[in-house]
C-alpha cells in the first residue's frame, strides 16, 4: 500500500522534473531505514525487561544472592516502553568503568513495569519508587532492607547521562561504603 501511494505520488503532474522525483525518492529510501532502524532498536529493547517476570519472586531471589555474595540489589525500576531506561542501560553496559563497578559490588535487577505487568506488589514493597519517574533506581541489601531511592533525572545531563554522577552513586551505595570506620582508640595516659 505504501509503495502504491509512493508511485502514485511520483506520477503526479506536480512533480515534473527527474531530478525532483529523484530527491522524493531519496527522502522516502531514507524514510525506510530510519523506520527500520527505530523498529530494530525498539525490538532489541524488548529485551532489557521481562514483562512475564513475577517481580516479588525476581527480588527474592536477587536478595537470597545477594546475601550470599555480600553484594548489594540495584534495582533499575522501568519498562521496555521508556527511553531513558533503554539509555541508562545501555550508558552502564557500554562503559568498562561503570560496567565493572556494578558487576563487582551489586546485583543488577531490571524490573518490569508496563501496562501487562506494574509489579505493584514489588512497588510497595520497595516504597514506592514509581513515584519519581522511569528509570528509579533503588538499591537493597541483602536482608532485603531499602536502602535508598535514586531519582535517575538527577543523574542526566542533555540527552543522556552523566558518567561521574553514576559512578559516585554506584560508589556511594557499594556495602563497602557502608561499613562505617572503626573509630580512632583512646590514647590513654
């Protein structure tokens, strides 16, 4: 149909010239790449969150590692449907840096929320962290206890995010960064 239309366009009287209709097609080749292009990035974005995925049963097996490990949940709240959460993904796995950092200090849990499936049992149950917007991260220890919630719009900068401001929340929400100093001992006299 599309093509149909296409040719019947270039066959109007308006559009006399070969050259113009050469332009007219060359806008319409490009037109279908960038379709493409949209369709492939969208189609490999399904792939970020798993809409079928119990998120209660997802966390409770992420925190029993967790446990194990001695590593921290991070949790990237979102949906296939959100381009920031398909940034940010794509921002920490494309950086050895940031890569590293999570792979060694947390667990990463990406948890769905969309029409089909909002997690809300999971949503409650991490205090409603929806409330600041797709992606929010939140990070947990391995008792399963809150410990923050991250705004991911503060981590931003333009059209994509900050390299530094990750890497100082990664760094600030490791359980090594938890342990609290042991306290200088008393000089006695």
């Amino acid at each position: 149909m599309f093509t149909e239309f296409f040719e019947l366009f270039l066959n109007l009287k308006v559009i006399k010239t070969t050259c113009m209709k050469k332009k007219i097609a060359g806008i319409f080749v490009a037109a279908i790449l960038l379709t493409s292009f949209v369709t492939g990035f969208s189609q490999e974005a399904k792939k970020l969150y798993d809409p079928s995925l119990d998120g209660m049963k997802q966390l409770k097996e992420a925190i029993a590692s967790a446990k194990t490990t001695g590593k921290h949940l991070f949790i990237q709240y979102g949906g296939n449907w959100c381009p920031w959460c398909i940034k940010f993904a794509g921002f920490c796995k494309d950086d050895p840096d940031i890569s590293k950092l999570i792979s060694d200090n947390y667990i990463w849990v990406k948890l769905n929320y969309s029409p089909e499936n909002k997690n809300l049992p999971s949503n409650e149950y991490l205090g409603n962290p929806k409330r600041f917007g797709f992606p929010v991260l939140i990070i947990v220890d391995g008792k399963g206890k809150v410990l923050h919630i991250q705004d991911s719009s503060l981590l931003e900068e333009g059209q994509g995010y900050n390299k530094e401001k990750i890497t100082g929340f990664l760094k600030n929400w490791t359980a090594a960064a938890l342990i609290p100093d042991k306290p200088a001992e008393t000089v006695k006299k």
